[in-house]
C-alpha cells in the first residue's frame, strides 16, 4: 500500500509539474525575459521539490545554541530550519513551518521574539546579538512541518510592487579621514508600494567633486549596510573595478537578494574603508549618488530605476580628510580636583602622597596615545626646599621615576616637570582619563635654605602645550585645547588654620538722612590650632594694620575701595578662652569668630566684604602679630554682594 500511495503521489507531482512547465513556454500575453523566466522557472521547481518532500517528517532539532550568524531575508538551508524550529517551540507563529527559507513569515516571528525578549532593534535580523539571546534560552523542539528548503520566488513576495521611495542623504557625519575603515559616507531610504520586492542589483557612483576623479587611489572597498550588518561589499581599490568608463566611478552590487516589504520603509548604510596616505588631489570633497537599482516583484518581473527618472534621487557628500586633522586633546580640572585648603605638614619627618591637583584628559575624534605630560609647580619658597617627590598617577598608572625637570629650577620658586609617559597610556576616542598630581613634602623646619617657612604655598598645573601625544599623526599646539589649573594651598606645620562657617550681607537705609544708609557685612569662621598654643587678639582692621582680622571693601568687579566710612568688629562666638582682648586656642582646639563691618559709601553702589587673612602669635604678650593664616580660597570668605544706595 505505501509503495502505490507512493508511486502516486509522484505521478501526482510529475503532472503538476508538466502542466506548470507547459504554462511557462507557453505563448503568454506579454513577452519576458530571459532572465524573468528563469526566475519563473526557479520558483516552480522549488514548488516542485516541496511537493515531493511534503509528506516526509523533520527530525526533531536536539539543540540550537550553535545556529550561526547571519540569516536574513531570502537565507535557506539547515540553520534556517534549526532557527525556525526554535522559533516554533518558543510560541511563534510560522504557518508555513520550518521549511528552511528565511521569508517574511520567519521575519515576523523572529521580530516578535526579539521584542518580546528584550533583544534591540526587534528588526527581525537574526545576528550575533540575537544568536546569543537565542543560545541563552535554547530548548530542544520538534518541527511538524517539511523542512525542504525553498528558493525566493512568488510564493515569498505579494504584489506587483512599484518602487515609490529611493533616495541617498548625507550620513551623520559627512567628514571621514584617510585611513578609516567601514566609516558612513551615505544613507539610501527605499520604500515599496503595492507590493513586496526583491533588490537584486544596485549601481553607485564615488565623484569627486574636484573634477579629477579617481576613486580607485582614495578606496579600498565599499559595503552596503542593513541593520548594522553588512550585506554586500564591492572592491573599489583598482580601476578594473568600475564599470566602462572607470574615470565615472561606478561600482555594481550584484545578487543582492534584499527584500522590502510593502510599505515597509528600509535604510540601506553605504560604508567605505578609505586608503591610508591620500595624494592632495584624493583629499577632498566627494559626492555619492545612485546610478540604477534593480527588482523583481512577486511575479518575476525585473524593473531597473535609473538615476535619469523620478525615483532614485538625492546624493550624498562627504570630506575626506588627513588623518588625524580633528583629532583633539582636551583639558580640564576634574570635579575632585582638591579645593584650596591648608594642609598639615609635618616638622620632623616627610608628608607623603598629598594631591595637589587632579585634572581630565578627553580624546577626541580618534584614539590618542601619551607620550609625555607636563607639570609645572609654584611655591613661594625655594621648590626644593619644599618638595622631596613628585608623581602622576595617570588613569591609575603611577609615574614617579619618570620625570625630569624641563624649566625652572629646584633653587627657585618654580619648577616644569616633564613625565615620560612612553605610550603607556592610551586615550579611546570620545573617552577621558584623571590624571593626579601627587608630591612628598619635606618637614617643616624653617626659612630656605635650610627649610620652608611655615604657611608657604603650594600651586600645580598641566602645561598643556608641551604634551606629548599621537593619533594619526603627532598632535601639534593647536589640538591641545583647555588648561588645568589647580588651587593654591597652604602648608602648615604650627600655627592656626581657617574655614569658614557663613556669610551675610545686607543694607540699612536711613529715612531720616540718606547719606547714613549703610551695609552690614558678616562672615563668621573658624580657627583650629595646629601643633601649638595660639592667641588671636580681638581686633579688626581694614587693609593693613597689626590687628588680627585684616579685610577690605570690594565692588562688584572685585576691586578694592578706599574710600567710605567703616566700623569693624572681631568676636569670639564659642571656643578658646577669652583673657585679656585676645582668644587663647590650645593645639587641636577650635574657635569661632565672627566679623562685623559696616560700610557707608561714597557712592551708591554694590559693595562686599573680603576677609584676607588672620594674625596669630604663641604669646599674648607682645601684642604684635607673630604669623598670619591667608583666608583661602578667596572665594569662601567673601559676601555677596549688596546694593547700598548712598
């Protein structure tokens, strides 16, 4: 019995058959071409093989976590049926079965399950991305449908499509550089209306718009993008391969297979790998534009647009530049960059790995190599007194033995490293590296030569156009942009530190006399003893003087002013103890003053209060003014400003 069910079932097929061999070469109401009748032809035998293979049962798919990647529309064979297969057992829907053609129905499911598992885009393009979510989850399955593969033909595609959209733009960025590889020169939109198509074939010209056209000596190849995956490519690095007249710049894409659903919009990326070393006439503004494009609907029938109709229009223009010509080093502090603070020395033995300044590098428009970074120091006491070492820990690599002085000198007040990087570090295009400045300081033990004297400063920054670096090429002044600063600190080892608390500032007028309106300035601080017993008196004195709070009177631009009238006071609110005009503060103990000005003006105004500095002795007696602690940073111990109208 099965063998006359089978004997049948052929005899079935091969009339079938003849009857659509017979309907193919028959005389038919329009003429085709050769080439739209093998088209046919193809189709119906693959029509045929599933016929005959129809009743024949798949073998149940074990495992799926190897299905190679890429599969795409028009895809056949045995990964195409492993992919469906799963598809089928995670729920969804192929009604046709898994029968190793990769059509619009696999697309679907595919999209479905990409959306429905997180996967990004949900385009329905089975890659790397979506092999490996698909590996993570395989599960054994069973098809129960053929699995005879199929070829693209009438039965994948709907419609007597018509080409409505085909149009190339600009890529987002429209300069390149010599030496770039797979970079965006162009974006074709292409929409079908009335039906699905299939893209066979597509013509493109490179133009370069200087007039001397020789594509061949600026590319080495051109690709055509979907979905971040590459679909085709063509040489473009000999004259041999461009069509005719090599000097047009034509390159053909052929056997293309790429289908667009029925107004279904789909981009299409054209990417270039472009020769390193251009001559001058290569580097240069080009044009890319589309020449023809050719499809086949769902009938067969072939129809080539050319760039002389309606269709196919726009074009794309792109640079070529030298490599390495946007290329950039920018600097900057970085947001932990340490504010301007005292810092506690020590007088019988090095204070080691004090930060003095920590910046940014960011790399722009290629990866940029370090080949050597630059520091310059400033103290207001001979470096070498002050410093015993110096380092850069550049994104978290430690540079201390590389370093040689470059400028200044060791017996003078400033000093310019230079650390050899040699390459170490490298910078990612669009990324950015902290780099600190840290130094050993020496203790603390008295005026140059033999030491430092106690509150001398310390200042560091990068002396940005003397870094070494290299891209393309060595970076020149010019690619080195910003600056990184530091903040100017102050070195400790007995005496008094300050930080402020609050500041105020406000007018009273008089609307009895306007000449009496006046400003209220306060600014309340704290004063710590570090290392030794310090007495502050409670005096206040405007510029100079031996009292202990010395301030001035700014303007808007910060200026200081003169003239006016003031009255000063200087307060202890908590701390210390109070004998005899001055605050005793032992070592490690903390005090809390508060400065009161007020202000009448001259002319009317905005006016603040600037506090500079704050004497200290070891003794209540002499009154005199031993030492003073600078007020820093500056910006913490000033008010704002306030309007005071005469």
């Amino acid at each position: 019995m099965t063998k006359t069910t089978t004997v049948a079932s052929k005899a079935f097929v091969a009339i079938v058959a003849a009857a659509m061999v017979f309907s193919l070469v028959a005389p038919a109401a329009k003429a085709a071409t050769a080439e739209e009748l093998q088209a046919q032809i193809t189709a119906l035998m693959a029509q045929i093989a599933a016929l005959q293979g129809g009743t024949t049962a798949a073998p149940a798919a074990s495992s799926c976590a190897a299905i190679p990647a890429p599969l795409t529309m028009n895809s056949t064979g045995a990964s195409v049926t492993a992919l469906q297969n799963f598809l089928i057992g995670a729920g969804q829907s192929i009604p046709a079965g898994a029968t190793g053609f990769f059509g619009a129905q696999t697309r679907s499911a595919l999209a479905a399950w990409q959306s429905a598992n997180g996967v990004s885009p949900a385009a329905g393009y089975y890659g790397p991305v979506t092999a490996a979510a698909i590996a993570a989850k395989c599960v054994p399955t069973t098809p129960t449908t053929p699995t005879t593969p199929t070829t693209p033909g009438s039965t994948t595609l709907k419609g007597e499509a018509s080409l409505d959209t085909f149009e190339m733009d600009d890529a987002d960025d429209t300069d390149v550089e010599e030496g770039d590889s797979e970079v965006e020169i162009g974006m074709i939109t292409v929409e079908f209306t009335d039906g699905d198509a299939e893209i066979s074939r597509l013509d493109i010209a490179l133009v370069d718009q200087n007039g001397t056209n020789r594509p061949w000596k600026a590319f080495d190849s051109v690709q055509l993008m979907v979905d971040g995956e590459a679909i085709a490519e063509a040489d473009a690095g000999s004259k041999d391969d461009y069509l005719g007249n090599e000097s047009a710049g034509v390159l053909r894409f052929s056997n293309l297979k790429l289908v667009g659903m029925e107004d279904e919009e789909m981009e299409i990326m054209v990417t270039a790998t472009i020769k390193d070393n251009l001559d001058s006439a290569e580097i240069d503004a080009w044009k890319l534009t589309t020449e023809a494009v050719r499809y086949f609907d769902a009938d067969g029938v072939a129809t080539t647009e050319l760039s002389s109709g309606t269709v196919v229009t726009g074009e794309a223009n792109f640079n070529i530049e030298v490599a390495g010509q946007n290329e950039e080093l920018k600097f900057s502090l970085s947001s932990d960059n340490p504010d301007a603070t005292d810092i506690i020395v020590d007088e019988t033995s090095t204070t080691k790995n004090v930060t003095v300044l920590e910046y940014k590098i960011k790399a722009e428009d290629n990866d940029i190599e370090l080949t050597t970074l630059a520091i310059k120091v400033d103290t207001d006491d001979r470096v070498g007194d002050v410093i015993s070492d110096i380092k850069l820990v550049v994104d978290g690599q430690s540079f201390n033995d590389e370093s040689t002085l470059i400028a200044g000198s060791l017996t003078g007040t400033s000093a310019t490293y230079a650390f050899d990087i040699d390459g170490d570090v490298t910078i990612d295009e669009g990324d950015e590296i902290i780099v600190e400045v840290v130094v050993d300081l020496k203790r603390q033990t008295g005026v140059s030569p033999l030491g430092y004297a106690n509150g001398t400063t310390i200042k560091a920054e990068a002396v940005v156009n003397q870094t070494v670096a290299e891209g393309a090429d060595d970076l020149i002044s010019g690619q080195l942009k910003g600056s990184a600063v530091g903040k100017t600190h102050t070195l400790v080892a007995a005496g008094i530190t300050l930080d402020v608390n609050s500041t105020d500032a406000k007018a009273t007028i008089n609307n009895t006399t306007a000449d009496d309106s006046f400003g209220e300035f306060k600014i309340n601080f704290d004063v710590t003893a570090i290392e030794e017993t310090a007495f502050v008196a409670l005096t206040a004195a405007r510029a100079t003087g031996t009292a202990a709070a010395i301030y001035v009177i700014e303007d808007a631009n910060g200026a200081e002013v003169a003239t006016g009238t003031v009255t000063e006071s200087l307060s202890r609110k908590s701390g210390g103890t109070v004998s005899g005009g001055y605050v005793e503060i032992s070592d490690g103990e903390t005090a809390t003053f508060e400065l009161v000005v007020t202000f009448n003006p001259v002319a009317a105004g905005q006016y603040r209060l600037q506090l500079l500095n704050v004497g200290f002795a070891a003794t209540a007696v002499p009154a005199a003014v031993a030492d003073r602690a600078l007020a820093l940073p500056v910006d913490d111990f000033e008010t704002s400003n306030t309007l005071i109208t005469s």
